[in-house]
C-alpha cells in the first residue's frame, strides 16, 4: 500500500507543480455559466415539484434489487423506455444509470476482433472508454471531417463491421457535427452512424428530439445516446434505435446486465423531466436569442485580442481558449469573485495548449449577465 501512495502523492505533486491540480468545488456563485442545465429545467420549481409529489405519494422502494435481468426490473423502466423511444422518434429505446454507462454499453458490446471503429478526434472519454473495451480495429479521423473519415474507411480492410462513431455537439468546442456529409459518406463505405446527442438533448430538433430529429435521419442512423443530465435537469441516459439492436444490448452489454437497475425514481425523474422539456418551446425560443447575443456582443469584444480566443460556435457552449493555465486560473478566480460562475477546462480534458474557459448559456441567463460576463475579457492584461 505504500508503494502505491508514495506513487499517488509524486503524481498530485507534479499536477501542484504545474498549477493543474483539480478539486472538487461548491459553487457559491448566483450567476450560472458553467452548468448544462441548458433549459433550466433542473433548477425549476414545477420540475422539482412533480418529482417530490411523485415521491411522497409512491409506494416504490427507492432501489431495486438487482440488475434488469434479476429482480431489478420494474414496470418503470419499460414505461420510461416506451417513452423515450415515442420522444426520440425509434422502434426502441434502453434506460442506463448514465450517459457514460450507456455509451460504454453501447460501444463495448457492438465492437468485436474482426471489426473496425472510427471515431471523431475530439469524442468525449465515454466514447473513447467504450472502444478501448471492445475488441475492434481502431481509427480515429479528423475533427468533423469526412473527407479524412471516407480516405480511412476506403482504406480499411476488415472484414467485419465498420462503425463511425460521432457527438451531435462536442462538448467542448460547442460545435456541430455534419451529419449529413457523415452519412453519405458512411453509407457509400458500408459503415454505420452512431451518434452521442449529449449536449443536443433537449435543443435541438423538434420538441428537442436532437439533431438526427432535426436532419430528419433517425432511420438511417444505427444507435444515438442521448443523456438527461444536461438539458434535462437530471440524470441518466439512453441508447435509443431498431429493436434489434436493443435485445442485442439486453443479451450483450455488460454495462447493462451486469449493474444494479436504475431506481423508481430515476427513471420517473427522466419521464417527468422529457415531458417539460418537450414542452419547454419559450425556453428553447430564449437560448437562440442568448446565443445570437452573446455572439453579436463577444464578436465586439475579442475582435482585436490576441491572448484570448474565441472558438466558432453557434450552440450554447462557446469556449475561449487562454493557453496559460495560471491566465485561465486566474481569470475565472476574477470571475467567480463578481459572481459569476465559470470554470477552467485544463489538460488532459483538452490538448495541452488549448487550456480554456468553457462557457455555458441558458435559457434563463439575462443580457446584463453576459454583458458581466464579457466585460471581465476587455482586461487585455
């Protein structure tokens, strides 16, 4: 054991050294932009509300017992799932105690010796997680470029399955994938789509359905993940597609048959928190308007700076890149002390030397908030 935290203790050492220690924080601030309660759902009265009146009034017990397979499987979970699949626009849907868990699931399982995965460079570390547990051949191609994803698939020589794996929006550069040059591509090789909606849960398509919805794909896309930790104010996820692939998952993910269930609560959580969201169209209507403002006002302000840099994004997460770790650090300490919250997204999150700022809008955050916001960058230093 002491060889071990002797180890442990050099580690956090050197992290100290280069001022890239992380700790957990609890906020104290009263301006959010920071969290991915993009909608503000997770925050409201009537969503809180819902869920506690579901609680006091519910004779289920909070947990379930085992895993889906055993004792743990509940009618709310299938009925969540009828939902999901109804809301997402697919034959089937699957509940996972996360959006992590079900990208690891997904993936883990799909991915066997004989078969090839490309995923994009900037997926998130579930994705990434996931591949490294399969056994597939694996390939990564150019941040949302298909012209390097088609050169890789031509060249691939397995035999079995090729998949592309891709983030309808990627979570720290806040831009959008292009679906449907993805697909065409995807379709011309013999490949197929999956797609982690994460952060276009709730945002994007019609009722927030996500962006496979709004490019009108989903019957032409294998698996999408969406997860309810994000817009949906709360927690859990979903591998929504053919019912096929869902009794694969049921028989084949270990992430799934190898779990305890996710609780009554849970999963009513998600059904109560689906149903304001599809409902919350004013909320959506606002986020645009604060996006187009935060653009409109920030295109002013970095226009002439050269030690921040704003990435192009038309979403709710826009990131301003500061490659110094003690410049980053000590720009959201000077943030957070006005009030507002934002926080540093340093390496290994992302590559060493695009150290930032990852900003996030909301549908309930005011003009004079990000104009607050802004104002703390027109300190040139």
């Amino acid at each position: 054991m002491e060889d071990f935290l002797s180890f442990a203790q050099s580690k956090l050492e050197y992290l100290q050294q280069n001022n890239s220690l992380r700790r957990l924080k609890i906020s104290d601030c009263n301006i959010d932009f920071t969290s991915n309660d993009y909608l503000g759902i997770g925050r409201s009265e009537k969503f809180n509300k819902r869920v506690g009146d579901w609680m006091a009034s519910s004779p289920s017990m909070l947990g379930t017992g085992g895993s889906r397979l055993l004792s743990g499987n509940q009618p709310i979970h299938e009925q969540v799932e009828a939902e999901m699949a109804q809301f997402f626009r697919a034959p089937a849907a699957l509940v996972f105690a996360s959006g992590y868990l079900a990208n690891l699931g997904l993936l883990s399982a799909l991915l066997l010796r004989g078969d090839a995965v490309f995923y994009d460079a900037l997926s998130h570390a579930s994705i990434k997680d996931g591949i490294r547990l399969g056994l597939a051949e694996k390939v990564k191609f150019k941040h949302n470029d298909a012209q390097d994803l088609e050169a890789k698939l031509k060249r691939s020589k397995v035999k079995g399955k090729k998949i592309v794996v891709v983030e309808a929006i990627y979570s720290m550069d806040g831009d959008q994938a292009p679906l449907q040059e993805l697909l065409a591509v995807c379709e011309a090789n013999g490949a197929s789509l999956i797609v982690d909606e994460a952060h276009s849960t709730g945002v994007l398509g019609e009722q927030g359905a996500g962006l496979v919805v709004q490019e009108q794909l989903e019957d032409r896309v294998l698996a999408r993940v969406h997860t309810f930790g994000k817009a949906a104010g709360c927690h859990g996820g979903v591998v929504v597609g053919p019912s096929t692939l869902i009794h694969y998952l049921i028989n084949h993910s270990r992430a799934f048959i190898y779990t305890t269930a996710p609780s009554a609560h849970q999963c009513m959580a998600i059904s109560i928190a689906t149903q304001i969201m599809e409902a919350s169209v004013q909320e959506r209507k606002q986020l645009l308007e604060n996006i187009g403002y935060f653009k409109s006002q920030a295109a002013i302000v970095f226009q002439n700076q050269n030690r921040y840099k704003l990435l192009p994004s038309d979403t709710a997460i826009q990131g301003v890149v500061i490659p110094e770790v003690d410049l980053v650090k000590s720009k959201c300490m000077e943030l957070q002390a006005k009030g507002i919250d934002v926080r540093p997204v340093l390496s290994p999150t992302v590559p060493k030397g695009s150290e930032r700022i990852r900003i996030c809008l909301h549908s309930f955050n005011i003009k004079s908030e990000i104009d607050a916001l802004l104002l703390a960058f027109q300190n040139r230093q």
